[in-house]
C-alpha cells in the first residue's frame, strides 16, 4: 500500500473549481466597481422603458405604516431595475456572501442603499435595520430566488418578513424584448442598445400578523403566480418568447 494518499479524480476537480472561482471573483470585483456602472449607464440610456401599476405601488405606501413596503423582484431581473430607479428610496437586501459583495459595489453605484443579511446569516439584525427602513417610507426590494436559486423558486420567507414587519408586498414583473443573459443560475437579464423594458407592479399582498404557516405559503403562491403571470403578459405584449 503507497504511503502517500491519492486523490481521486472528483477531488481534483472540485479543487479546480473551487480555485477557477476564486479567480473568476478576483477578476469580476473591479469591474463591476469601476468598468459594469459606466457600461450599463451608457446601455440604459438607450433602452425605451415603460412602467405599469403605479397605482399598486402608490396604495401600497398609503396603506401601509409609514408608507414603506416590500418589492419582490426575480434575482435575474436586478439589473433592467438598476439605471430606472437610480437615487430613489430603493434599499436591497443582499447576501452576506462574495456574490453579494459584487451586488453592493453595483447597487450603491446607481444610488440604491444596501441592508446585508438572509434567512440563515444575520437575519435578526436585518430585520431590524429593514423595519426602521420601512418605517421611514423606504422601498425594500427582495430577491425571493436568490442567492443561489433556483431561478424562480420562492420559500416563505419574503412572507415571515411581512408578517414580522406589518408592511406589505408588492409583486413586481421586468421583461425586454431583446437580451443578453448569463450563463448563472438565474440567467441574468443585460438589455441589448435601444431595447424595450417594461416594469409592472401588481397589487399589494398582505400577510396578517397571525398568519399560519399554511397562510404564508398560501402568500407565498399568490406573490411567485403574479410575478409569472406578469412576465409572461408582458413578453407577450412585446411579441416575444419569454426566456425561461
């Protein structure tokens, strides 16, 4: 029997990943600070954006204690949001993560301020700062399928922070009829020049105080259908394929 160990073939790959990873970060977190603002300013300039159900959004803020309210918006649909809503009351919950590093450089880029944390990693401390946020009339955006997917699941938790919160959800749809999109989990949506972005904000959805587990996953649904069912009306309006 050799005295040394050897690796198996599954263990070097994973080593290799682990290293083409950190080297993929290395490379992408100056751009994203310096090169990604500038490109995507220059990109959005030319995009022809349209946005639907204000209304939903102006009801949302009136109902609700202070006005503050939750944005739910799919994690691959961060970036058509950024340039349009640049210096508003939009805050974003982000991952305490090393893609959640990268986010930050970009959302602060464009104005948006940043609340880290999730579910599982400062999630007491988040929701104190969110609560405070929301209390001031500030905007929360959550991205129910991220960090890591997959693209369009949801769990309950968008629905926890509502009912720990009191302040409700405001289900959200973003297409355009022409794309680039990476290949990641969520296939993030870049605009090509001169495309056609449209936003819809659709009708508040609100999760009592003393909701069941049953009742915040019944939220849940509801809150994940109408944000399909925005998309998809929406590439249907453009004319084109929706992308997933």
């Amino acid at each position: 029997m050799s005295e040394h160990t050897e690796v198996c073939p599954e263990a070097r790959r994973a080593a290799r990943r682990s290293r083409m990873r950190r080297v993929r970060r290395a490379i992408a977190r100056p751009l994203v600070r310096w090169v990604a603002p500038a490109m995507l300013r220059l990109l959005a300039w030319t995009w022809r954006t349209e946005c639907y159900g204000h209304e939903n959004m102006e009801r949302a803020k009136s109902e609700s204690r202070g006005g503050g309210h939750f944005i739910a918006l799919w994690h691959g649909r961060m970036i058509l949001s950024m340039p349009d809503h640049r210096d508003s009351n939009w805050q974003v919950l982000v991952s305490p993560s090393g893609d959640g590093d990268l986010s930050e450089s970009l959302l602060y880029s464009f104005g948006y301020q940043v609340i880290r944390g999730s579910s599982s990693r400062g999630g007491a401390r988040a929701l104190r700062e969110m609560l405070s946020h929301l209390r001031q009339g500030h905007i929360l955006v959550i991205t129910p399928d991220g960090p890591r997917g997959p693209r369009h699941s949801m769990n309950p938790g968008l629905a926890w922070m509502a009912r720990a919160t009191g302040h409700p959800i405001v289900p959200s749809g973003c297409v355009c009829d022409r794309a680039w999109r990476v290949n990641s989990w969520d296939r993030m949506t870049i605009p090509k020049p001169f495309a056609r972005v449209r936003f819809y904000y659709l009708e508040p959805i609100w999760v009592a105080r003393d909701a069941t587990d049953e009742d915040m996953q019944a939220a849940t649904d509801r809150v994940r259908d109408a944000m399909i069912e925005a998309e998809t009306e929406g590439f249907a309006r453009l004319g084109v394929e929706r992308d997933w």
